[in-house]
C-alpha cells in the first residue's frame, strides 16, 4: 500500500473521531488546563503547586455540594462530616500503609470516597425525610453530633491536633512516591477531573434528572412515580461520596486530619464557595472554590481580619449577585458582542473608582479597628498601603470615614450610569439576536 | 358510517377501574366527604359535578394519595389503594392533573415531559444511563409534545409559558406516563373560549382508550365530554347517571344546575 492510499483510509476515520470527541471539547480543554496549570508563571513554586492543590480539593468538595444545593434544592449545614469521615479513613488508611499494607497510596481516596458513600447513607435516611427547613436543621444537628463524636474519641480523630501520616510510604506504582508536591498536584488534578466527569455525567441520568424536578417541584414528581425522599437519599449519597473522596485528598496532602475537618466551620466555607460560584450552574461550584480558596490563602498573609472581609464578600453576593459568579458570567455572554458592550465597559470603569476609594476606607476603619480590639497592647502606629498612621490619633480615623462616605455617595451617582449603560447593551444584544432569527 | 372502536355508554357488565366504597375524609371534626361510593366504568369519561365547597378537589386528592381518607376503601382496577402514597398509585396507573398549574418551572418543557416518561419505561432510579440516549423515552416525549401542541415551544422554561401553554404541559406531564387512569382537575378553567374549546379536543383525543375522571364546572364542556355524571353536593353523592338523565334529575336541578342557570 502506498502512503497516499494509507492517507485516504485514515481521514475519514481520523475525521469521525473529532466529531465524536467534538461534544467533549470543553472537558479536553479543561483536562489540558489542568495539566498545564504548574507550569503557570507564578504557580511554578511550591507555593503555586499546593495552592493548586488545595484549589482541586475544594472544587471537588463545592461540586458535591453543589449537588445537593444547586441541582436539588437541598441546605446543607453540615456537608463538611462526609468530608471529616472520608479524611479519617484516609488517614487510617495511609497510616496502615505505613504499617506494611500494600496498597500504593494514590488510591487512598478511594477509602474516603466509601467512607462518604457509607456515611451518607447512614444519615441521609434520616435527614432526606424532608427538603427545606427542616433538612437544614437536622444536616445541622448531624454536623455538631459528627463533631463532638469525634472530640469524644481521640483515638480515633487525633482531636483538635489531628492523626499524621506519611504519604510516601507503601508500593510506588509508576514512580509516583508523591514526595513532590507536583506529583500530589497531578494526583489532585485526575480524582477532581474525574469527579467533575461523573458528577457532571450523574447529573443526566434519569435520577439525575429527577433531582432537578425534585427541587423545582417535589409534590409533582410523587404523582409522577418518583418518591422525593428516595430521589434525595440517592444524591446525598453520591453528594457525600465525592465529599469523602476529596477528604481522602485532604488527608493525602496534608498528612494530617483533625476534627475541624468535620466541623461547622468546614460546612460553612463549601456552602459560600458554593453560593458565590452560583448554584444554578455546574461550573459555578469550580469557580467558588477556586475564588475563595485563593481568598482564603492570599488574604490571610496580608491581614489577620481575613475572615471578615471573607463574609462581608459573601454578604454582598447574596444581596447583589445572587446567581454567584456564573451567574454574572452567563448575564454578560449575551452583551458582550454588542457594540454597546464598549459603553458598558466604560461605565464599570468610572463606578470602580469611587467603589475603590470606598474599599480603601473600608479597609483602614476595619483594619485599625481590628487591631486595637484585639491586640490592645500594641504599638498604635501602622503601616497601610504603604502610609503610616497612628490611630491614637484622630487623623486615620477621620480619613478612614471621609473616603468610606465619599466613595459611598460617589458610587450611588455612578449607578444609574452602570443601568442605563446596561438596558443599552441588553437591547443591543436582543436586536441582534432578533436579526438573526 | 364508522363505527367508533370504544362505546359511548360501556354496558354495565364492564370492569370497574375505579370503585370507591363508603369514603370519609374529615379536616378536624369538619366533615367533607361523608360516605362516597362510585364506580368508574373502565373506558368511560366520567365527570364530576357540584357546587363549590362540595368536595370535588378533596375527592381527587383522596383518589391520588395526596390525604388518606378517614374511612372507606378505595380500589383501582380491583387492588387496594386505600392510603397509599401518589407514587405508588402512580406506579399501579393512575395519574392526575392539577387545577392549579404544577410543573417543574425551572426545566424546559421538554424536561418536564421526559421527567414524566422515565417511570412508566421502567428507568426508575437509574444512573447507569444518560437521558440523552434513551432513545424511547425521548421519542415518546417528542410524541407528547405533538399532542399537547408545544414542540415549538420544547426548549423554553415551563416557568415563563403562558397560563394556556401551562395548562397543555399540565396534562402532557399527566398523559406522559401513558397511565391508563386519568384524573383532570378541571382542566379547562381560566381559559377563554377558544382555549377551552382546544382544551376539550385535547381530553377527547388523549382519553380515546383510556379511564377518564374529571372534576369540571364547565356545564358545556362536561355535557359533551362525559360518558357518565356523578353529582357530589356537601361530600355526598345525590346522582350518578348519563348526562341526559342528569339533566332531567329534579334533585340535581335543585342543589346544582337550577343555581348554575340562574347565574
């Protein structure tokens, strides 16, 4: 056979796979970015690499609860126990391991991920009896009884100092000893793409399908043959499953668990990495996990106040942008090949000024606040954005509320100029639309 | 002349698909239906009529499981229902409409019709398959949507349909499961004439074959849908016959329809 008749047999074939795998182009790319993402500039350090790392864990756990907030209209106050039980039978696992077991430690999850789908069965056949209030309140009392069984019980949680282990211990399979954080990165990088893969996959099936139904109207689909509470224990199920896969990484990258990994607090950070990514959207729950990972790391080197600026970020989602950052992201793709998009733009620019200057003296009052009520004896003088004050002085205190309130009234003025800006790029993108059709 | 495959009037020997015996339901000591008993002939279009307030809604609920009777049985093709959940008298066939509208507003309308599919082709819980290959249930859907008349309209949120376009997928999601039994709860109210009139050819078309009860206040409509007429007044049956002798009953034209002309 000749080269060009090899050609002419191969084309076809080779056209066909790309329309096969055209479908999945987004989850290609996504799989590419992931391998990618170490070699960033800026991420190349360790610091990068287990930023990284926890990034993946995160998005793991936000998808899952995603699952249960977004897709079935289920509150959780309590998700953070899946991941709590997960991250123990990970730890115990891999200090087995350490012990003789042969089981190579990349599959550590694993043991997590039963764990979850173990737990939440268990509890979920009491708490699915009811949506709404009700389940919130009760996945709120299996959170604190998880946690104080735990404290309870140090042999088994280690308690506030937590259980250690070795990750580099047992069978190395391929050479992957996980020693460098770029091996437990790309270890991170396979379970949470695989975990996005088939919660995004569960999701279309048929009892995924009915978890939607179930959340827009449980009622109806019981007279359409489904039991709501069955539809509901499948999904904190799996809800749990994946949360107890991503506590099984936790363990597995930080060589530690401790109680706090099951506590209120846990719970409390996935529901906000949640609802600021967007409920209504699969990606949403990615892109709150990475934001407020992120937050979370780089605001706690520049200020100790951190979770202040944390809930005050999620108070002003939940006021304004209740749809998340998808949800801003899916109301712009319509505008932004408008010609007006320009003017919009241009309107963000000249609101972001006075919302900056509003920021700044936010940031000093809470600031010089912060640090005269909690540490009381320090030395009143400080430095912020590179000025120093004293605020046993007046000055810092006064310059703090003049910005704050001049920033405020400024930004309210530049409001209606944001409104009108966008009613032109919304009509703009509904003409063209029009025209198209 | 064609002859018309199902009778108009079954002979009294047909199978009673639905039979209610000495049914009660009380909210607190407030009684509400005091003692119904009704067979439904299988195949017949049986309607129920009565002022407001006579517990026609309350009759439905008790039939799909929505509330358990106080006391009474109620028996589908046979087979004890009595108390049972709506699911699993979904699942022994027999499904309902609401009078007020209740989709899944947040799914396109075409979720909300192969939602309604997947039990009756036996996909239950399953999450070993995606929806989008499940090449009869979506056949069927599309199938649905024809009927109902809003394949054009397949892809947008049942959420924002207009009140009539809700009220066609409020009986595509009755009809979707192919339930041999079929409750509607008034389905043509609210519309306007000419709604109403597609309404009634719609009934027509999707209980060809099947058991149909429906609660109506439509006079119109009831007298050239229904086979036969129960007339439920303060949580008692006073008559259940074909609708010319219905329209003869003294009794009936005193507690129902006399009121009906006047207003």
């Amino acid at each position: 056979m000749s080269e060009a008749g090899r050609a002419s047999v191969l084309t076809p074939s080779a056209r066909s796979l790309f329309s096969r795998l055209a479908p999945y182009r987004l989850w290609i790319a996504a799989a590419f970015v992931l391998v990618a993402l170490p070699y960033f500039p800026g991420l190349t350090g360790n610091f990068g690499r287990s930023l990284l790392s926890q990034m993946g864990i995160a998005a793991v756990f936000a998808l899952s609860y995603n699952l249960l907030l977004g897709q079935t209209g289920l509150l959780s106050f309590g998700h953070a126990v899946y991941f709590g039980l997960g991250g123990y039978a990970a730890i115990h696992l891999m200090r087995a391991i350490s012990g003789g077991l042969p089981i190579p430690m990349p599959f550590v999850p694993l043991a997590g991920a039963a764990t979850g789908l173990f737990f939440g069965l268990l509890f979920g056949s009491v708490t699915v009896r009811r949506a709404g209030v009700i389940f919130a309140l009760i996945s709120l009392g299996v959170g604190e009884l998880v946690y104080a069984l735990l404290r309870m019980l140090p042999a088994i949680s280690g308690g506030e100092e937590g259980i250690t282990a070795n990750r580099t211990a047992g069978p190395h399979v391929f050479g992957v000893g996980l020693g460098p954080q770029l091996q437990m990165y790309y270890l991170i990088a396979f379970w949470a793409f695989v975990s996005a893969v088939l919660m995004y996959a569960f999701l279309r099936t048929p009892v995924g399908r009915m978890c939607n139904a179930v959340r827009d109207n449980a009622e109806r689909a019981e007279f359409i043959g489904y039991d709501p509470v069955r539809v509901r224990l499948v999904v904190l199920a799996v809800a749990a499953m994946f949360a107890g896969l991503a506590g099984g990484l936790h363990a597995l990258n930080y060589e530690i668990v401790a109680s706090e990994a099951a506590g209120t607090g846990r719970s409390g950070t996935v529901l906000l990495m949640a609802y600021i990514g967007g409920v209504a959207n699969f990606l949403g729950a990615i892109l709150g996990a990475v934001t407020i990972t992120w937050l979370q790391v780089s605001l706690s080197d520049y200020t100790s106040a951190w979770q202040l600026y944390l809930g005050l970020f999620f108070v002003l989602f939940v006021l304004f942008a209740p749809r998340g950052l998808a949800g801003l992201i899916v109301m712009h793709k319509e505008v932004v090949r408008t010609r007006a998009f320009l003017g919009l733009l241009r309107a963000y620019a000249v609101a972001l000024l006075p919302a900056a200057v509003m920021t700044i003296g936010a940031i000093v009052f809470i600031e010089i606040n912060y640090r005269r009520a909690t540490q009381p004896e320090a030395d009143p003088r400080m430095a912020l954005f590179g000025i120093d004050m004293d605020y046993s002085t007046p000055w810092p205190w006064l310059a703090a509320i003049a910005l704050l309130a001049i920033g405020a009234w400024l930004f309210r003025a530049s409001l209606p100029l944001v409104a009108s800006a966008w009613e032109r790029a919304t009509e703009a993108a509904r003409t063209t639309a029009g025209g198209r059709r | 002349m064609i002859a018309t495959a199902i009778p108009a009037v079954p002979d009294s020997s047909a199978r009673a698909a639905l039979q209610l015996v000495d049914v009660h339901k009380s909210f607190g000591v407030t009684p509400i239906i005091r003692g119904v008993s009704l067979d439904v002939h299988a195949g017949e279009r049986h309607a129920i009529i009565g002022p407001n307030g006579a517990g026609k809604s309350t009759l439905f609920n008790l039939v799909s499981g929505r509330f358990a009777p106080t006391s009474g049985a109620i028996l589908l093709k046979g087979e004890s229902i009595t108390g049972s959940a709506p699911f699993e008298i979904y699942r022994k066939g027999l499904a309902r409409s609401f009078q007020v509208t209740n989709i899944f507003p947040r799914l396109s309308v075409f979720e909300n019709v192969r939602c309604s599919v997947l039990w009756s082709l036996g996909y239950g819980y399953s999450f070993r398959r995606r929806v989008a290959m499940l090449r009869d249930a979506n056949e069927r859907t599309e199938t649905i949507l024809e009927r109902i008349r809003l394949a054009s309209r397949r892809d947008v949120q049942a959420g924002v349909l207009t009140y009539a376009e809700q009220r066609a997928l409020e009986i595509g999601i009755t009809i979707a499961g192919n339930a041999d039994v079929i409750l509607l709860d008034e389905p043509t109210s609210g519309m306007s004439r000419d709604e109403a009139a597609a309404a009634v050819e719609l009934v027509r078309s999707i209980s060809r074959g099947k058991t149909l009860v429906m609660v109506e206040h439509d006079m119109s409509v009831v007298f050239d849908l229904a086979d036969r007429i129960s007339v439920l007044v303060y949580g008692e049956i006073i008559a259940t016959d074909v609708p010319e002798r219905i329209r003869a009953n003294a009794a009936v034209q005193t507690a129902y329809l006399g009121t009906a002309v006047d207003a």
